[in-house]
C-alpha cells in the first residue's frame, strides 16, 4: 500500500498508468486514518512532555517549544496542547482517535465541551456526522451555555468578572466588566504601556512596515502590563525598576558574579548579584559604590547602559528576542559580556532578548555568546546546545511503513472505512443531538475558559447545518 501510494503522485511512464481514482481515495482514507491514530500518540506524547515540564529550559511554554521544535504555528501550537490536556480527561474520545475513527478536526472541536459525563454522546454524534456536523453541534452547544449564563447574570447584577477564551485562530479574547474606578486604572495603563513600547518608533524609527492602530497599540500594552506585574511579583524586586535602576553595590559585586556581597536595590530589597547584573544591562543607571563598611565610596553621573541611538541600531538589527522561536518584540538589550565586567557596549556585543529570556541567562543558567558571524549562540547550563532551529529529525523509512507497522503491532484495523462518518446524507438532527446533551448537564468550568462569549439567544433557524467547519488554521 505505501509503496504504492508513494508512486501516485508520480507521473513517470514508467510506473504505468495512473490508478483508478476510487482506489486513490480509498488510499486517501485509510492513510488519514492511520494519521489520526498517529495524531492521537502525537498528543499523548504532547500531553507527558508538557506535564513532566520537558519544555521549561529555556521556553515560556509547551507551545512554543513546539513551535521552536516540530516547526507549527503558534497557534496550531497552542491548540495542540490544549487538545493533548483536555484529552487525558476524555478516556471515550481518546480512544476512539487511537483507533483512527476520529480526525484531529473533529476531537478539536469535541474537546470545546467535552467532560467525562457527556464524552459518550458527543462521540456518538461525532462519529455518525461529518467534521462540519460537529462543529456546528459544538458551536450550538456553546450558545446554549451562554444563554443559560446570561440569566443567571442576570440575577446578579453587581457581577463583575473577566473572562477568557481562545478563538479559533488561537486569539485569546478578553472580555471584562469592570468597576468604573478599576476600569479607569486599567485603561490608563494600557495607554501609558502603548505609549511606552511604541514611543521610539515615534521618534522617526520607521522598522514597521504596517501601520499600527490605537487599538493594536492597546493590545501590545496589555501584554506589557502583565508581563511588568509579574516581573514584580517574580522578581521581588520594587515595581517598574526596570526605569529607574539605582543599583548600590560593594565595590566588588558587578565585577565578580561569585563574590558574596550582594546588590541591594534603591529601596533595600536585596537581590542577587546576577539579578543586579540584568537590570544594569540595559537601564538608567546610576551606580552607588559602597565601602565593605556600607560608607558610599562614588556616586556615577546617570547614563544609560545603552545609549539610544545604539539602542536603536540593535532594535534595527534584531527586531525582537533573539532566543530560539521566541519572537517576542519588547525586549531588554543584553550585555553578552557585561560592561562591568569591561564588556563593550558595541553591537557585536549586545542582543535583543525578551524579559523571559534575559531572566534566564542571567539567573536561569541559559548562556549565550556571538558567533564570528553574528548570529548569537544559546546554550543549555549543562552545555548543550539550543540550535536556531532543529534539525528536523531523519525518517529511517517511510513514515507510512512505519504507521502500518506501529498500528498493526497495537491491535488497530485501519482501513479506508475506519473514519467515515456513518451519516447516510439525510437531515442530521442537531436539536435532537443538542437535547441529548442538556439533558447530561452544562459543559464544566473548564471547558467554559474557551467558551465563545455569544450572546445571542439560541434559537431554532439558527440550528440550520449550514456551517462549515469553521475558520481551521490547523491545516
Ligand atoms: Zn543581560
Ligand atoms: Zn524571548
């Protein structure tokens, strides 16, 4: 069969005429099958690296060591994740996928709302309609559980809440009711955030090619504002330090990373040396020397570590985080060789790394060094190295050969016919389906973090099947 398949793309002569197409399509079916059950490992795999934390030297998240990784798109990313943790719930599901019945398209859409009390009936749906069936019966369910919010909203109405959920492109979309006063506060951030990360692009650096609107400015200022709450909390350090970074230090700490005596910043948090180092790589600075007896030795002039017009360059040369799939466009400028240390500050010696990332090269043991060629080098602390991108793995044999194989040896039937829903073309009964459900009971609390806020009320002329399946950047 797979030798065969290789061959119909083919249109050699010498491998004779092309197959009848009916055999062509069997062949079609039977190898998404087999896909299907490889998916399902795919995520049962995805599901342990994430849970036993295989991603955390040196990603902010499973999804984007995947992306660095397996080459998907962050989105894909993410919502492969997101099936692979909702499916460990979903024993019936799962197992319907490991047999190659379900695609990935349908056990997407299925895991929207599943939980363990209603997995049996959505499958039973799932497997009678097509892809487009089942996100239409999810999407229609989802409304159901809306409305059914909605009134009881409506019975508190000093409800004040945000909610969350992912859209189908991988979007998260906020949606919040907020006290005026809170609002207020929010809003206000959100502004002076915008007007921070894109004050230098005003300032007639033209690196974006789009123009950026006020909202998209507020979207990347929310971003900030949270990534400027955690640091806070994470970093226990004072809030908002990374502007006015007034380090003490004994006269020996910034030259020596091992020495005992520690920094302590401006309103006597002590942090470590390295933490110390980080903030210094790229902030105002003005740089207190103390004796060992605490007495101020020197008072430096304020100056920037790294003066804008470099800042600049490096922003032109980079253009966001160096760090290997990371992307992410507000950044710190980082001394690959710290200037206390007698580091220069010259491009050749300065990097573009996110929050994140900066932390941990400094204190997460991640390092980092430039390569004659300019391209920065990241390392694990044990050595090994983090490449730009991954070779992508070398398939001994044809991966179908291998699926067949892997698939015979577990006991599964795969044929053309495994995945073909059982829909006979008739009208397919979504409100008979969606009874069917109400009747078990309204998705869980966790299924709700995805759910689309819809106020629309459910009813019936929206229950047509017409629906496709849905805006599917999977694929
Ligand atoms: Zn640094
Ligand atoms: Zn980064």
């Amino acid at each position: 069969m797979s030798r065969q398949l290789e061959q119909t793309h083919s249109h050699d002569p010498v491998e004779g005429p092309p197959k009848p197409l009916e055999r062509l399509g069997d062949e079609i079916a039977e190898l998404s099958a087999h896909i299907n059950a490889a998916t399902y490992r795919l995520l049962t795999l995805i599901r342990e690296f994430d849970q036993r934390g295989g991603w955390g030297d040196g990603f902010s998240s499973c999804a984007h060591w995947l992306n660095w990784r397996t080459g998907l798109n962050k989105g894909a990313a993410r919502e492969k994740v997101r099936v692979a943790r909702a499916l460990g719930e979903l024993p019936v599901i799962g197992e319907a996928m490991r047999k190659g019945e379900l695609s990935y398209s349908k056990v997407r859409a299925l895991t929207r709302v599943a939980t363990a009390e209603n997995e049996q009936e959505l499958l039973n749906f799932a497997r009678a309609g097509t892809a487009s069936h089942v996100e239409t019966l999810v999407r229609a369910w989802r409304r159901v559980d809306r409305q059914e919010e909605l009134e009881e909203a409506d019975k508190r109405h000093q409800h004040r809440y945000v909610r969350a959920y992912t859209d189908e492109d991988g979007m998260l979309v906020l949606r919040a009711r907020l006290e005026p006063e809170v609002g207020a506060v929010v809003m206000r951030a959100l502004e002076a955030a915008a007007d921070r990360l894109y004050r230098e692009t005003e300032d007639g650096e033209k690196t974006e090619e789009k123009e950026i609107s006020g909202e998209q400015k507020r979207a990347d200022g929310l971003g900030l504002v949270a990534e400027s709450a955690l640091k806070g909390e994470l970093d226990n350090g004072t809030r908002g330090d990374r502007f006015q970074v007034v380090v003490h230090v004994d006269a020996e700490a910034l030259e020596d990373p091992d020495q005992p005596s520690q920094s302590v910043l401006e309103d006597g948090i002590r942090v470590s040396a390295e933490t110390s180092r980080r903030l210094a790589c790229d902030a105002a600075k003005v740089v207190m020397t103390h004796s060992p007896d605490g007495s101020v030795l020197d008072v430096g002039r304020k100056t920037r570590s790294v003066p804008p017009a470099l800042r600049r360059a490096l922003t032109h040369r980079d253009r966001s985080c160096r760090f290997p799939g990371c992307g992410l466009k507000f950044c710190d400028a980082h001394h690959i060789e710290h200037w206390a240390e007698g580091g220069r500050t010259k491009l050749d010696n300065l990097l573009l790394l996110c929050r994140f990332h900066h932390r941990l090269v400094h204190e997460g043991g991640i390092r980092v060094k430039m390569l004659p060629d300019g391209a920065p080098r990241f390392s694990r602390a044990d050595g090994r190295p983090i490449p730009l991108a991954p070779r992508p793995p070398v398939l001994a044999q044809d991966p179908l050969v291998v699926f067949e194989q892997r698939h015979r040896e577990e006991g599964l039937e795969i044929d053309a016919e495994t995945g073909f829903p059982s829909w006979d073309g008739g009208s397919w009964d979504l409100n008979w389906g969606l009874y069917c459900l109400r009747s078990i009971g309204r998705p869980k609390e966790r299924s709700r973090g995805n759910v689309r806020s819809n106020p629309q009320p459910l009813g019936s002329t929206q229950l047509q099947l017409t629906g496709s399946a849905g805006n599917d950047p999977q694929y």
